[in-house]
C-alpha cells in the first residue's frame, strides 16, 4: 500500500461523507426544523430584553 492508495481511501471517505451530510440536510424528517429554523431571523420579538435596559448604564 502506497501513498496514492491512502489519498484514493481517503478521497472515497470524503465522498461518503459528503453525500452523507446531503441526504442527512435534505431528508424529510428535517425540513420542520429547518423552516423554523430558517424563520427565527424574521420573528419580531414582543418581550422586552432581559437585564439592563438600553438606557441604563453599568459601573
């Protein structure tokens, strides 16, 4: 086994990995939470912020 034989390995792994994280990303299973996730950004928020207010100082 030689060096190319590792870089051939190694490539194939990668490829699996890929194709892997793929079918994982766009499996059925996930696209709820992906659609909230991808809705967080665009949530107006109707609390104030926790801790100290935009006027207040801190020493």
């Amino acid at each position: 086994m030689d060096i190319n034989d590792l870089r051939t390995l190694f490539t194939v792994l990668v490829v699996l990995l890929f194709v892997g994280i793929v079918i994982w990303a766009y499996s059925a299973k996930r696209k709820a939470s992906f659609d909230e996730a991808a809705k967080l950004a665009l949530d107006d928020d109707d609390e104030k912020p926790h801790g100290r207010g935009a006027g207040q100082q801190h020493n």
